[in-house]
C-alpha cells in the first residue's frame, strides 16, 4: 500500500513546484531563453529594466544580468505617467551613479550607453518590450540619447533576460515527472515471478 502512495504524493509535488512557471509564463513580457543564449556577459553597455515586480540591483547590470527595478505600476512606457516617472527618477539619481563607478573612465569627455528596458501593458496585457538609450558621463548622470524621448519595440541588442528561478525549478520538476512515468511504465510491463 505505502508502495501505491508514494507515486501519487511525487507526482503531486513535482505538480507543485511548476506552480510558479505557470505564474511566470502568464506574466508580462516573459524571459526569452533564445535571446539569452546571445546575451552581452560584459558591460559596458549597460542594460537596465525599469518595471518588474522584483529588485535586483546587485546584478552587473550586462545585457545577461540586467540591472532591475521594482516599478510594476509603470504599465505605458515612456509616458508622462506617474509610476513611469518615478521609475525614470530611480534609474537617473540611484542606478546610473552605480554603474558609473563600475566604469574604467580614460577620457574626461567619454560617454557609455545605458538602456533603460520598460515592459509596456498598456495597449497589450500580454506586454511588448520596449527601450530607450541613455548617455552614461562620469559624473553618474544619464540624460536620454539625443532628442527622440520615445520608446523603440523590441529589446536592445546584446539583450538577454535570464531566465528567473522558477523557470528552472519547472525545467527539473518537468524531467522528474517524466522519469517517473518512464519509471511507472517500465514497472508495470516487467514480468513478475510467479
């Protein structure tokens, strides 16, 4: 009888940990494993995601470890809206500082780029990337490049969102799953002695 529950009470807690998949896969704008296997591993550049629902400002803020900032209300990138600016003020007083000092400056009028990377909802609940580049001076400051203040669709290049830890949590509980339907199978074709 144990025998007959152990299968059921795996399978139930492999079921489990791909909870927070699905929670991942039905958010906006999900990581993208292709774009992260030609992701930039140095900086600079540096890339930098403004509206997630976590922060991370450890990362080393490359195209393989964006920067991110806890701004999720911020649904219309690149607008006059409040969430949005204040996601702007975040990146230019407290992110753009860090990432100078990361900087080898050589030459006092030497500039680098900075992405600021938004996932738009506003005309798409499924969420479309969207970025803008910034200048990076020594000072830490990051003004936007040029005058165009508007979004570009897409990623940037060199871009890669890694992939969170529930996505990998789902990858093993997916493969042990299938181990122990392989397993089941096999056991019950075996021949019993008689």
């Amino acid at each position: 009888m144990r025998s007959n529950l152990r299968t059921p009470v795996w399978v139930l807690a492999l079921l489990l940990l791909l909870v927070p998949v699905a929670v991942q896969a039905n958010g906006p704008c999900p990581d993208d494993p292709v774009l992260s296997r030609d992701c930039l591993a140095e900086g600079p550049p540096f890339f930098v995601v403004v509206n997630r629902d976590f922060e991370d400002l450890d990362r080393a803020g490359t195209g393989c470890q964006p920067i991110i900032l806890y701004h999720p209300e911020c649904t219309e990138c690149c607008s006059e809206q409040e969430d949005c600016l204040a996601a702007v003020d975040d990146l230019e007083l407290n992110v753009c500082p860090l990432l100078a000092e990361k900087v080898e400056w050589t030459a006092a009028d030497q500039t680098e780029i900075v992405y600021e990377i938004c996932c738009d909802c506003a005309t798409d609940a499924a969420g479309a990337w969207q970025y803008r580049e910034r200048v990076l001076y020594e000072d830490g400051t990051c003004p936007l490049a040029g005058e165009n203040l508007e979004c570009t669709p897409g990623l940037p290049p060199g871009t890669g969102i890694d992939l969170p830890a529930p996505l990998v949590v789902a990858g093993l509980a997916l493969l042990g799953a299938a181990l122990i339907a392989a397993g089941l199978l096999l056991y019950r074709r075996a021949p019993r002695p008689v």
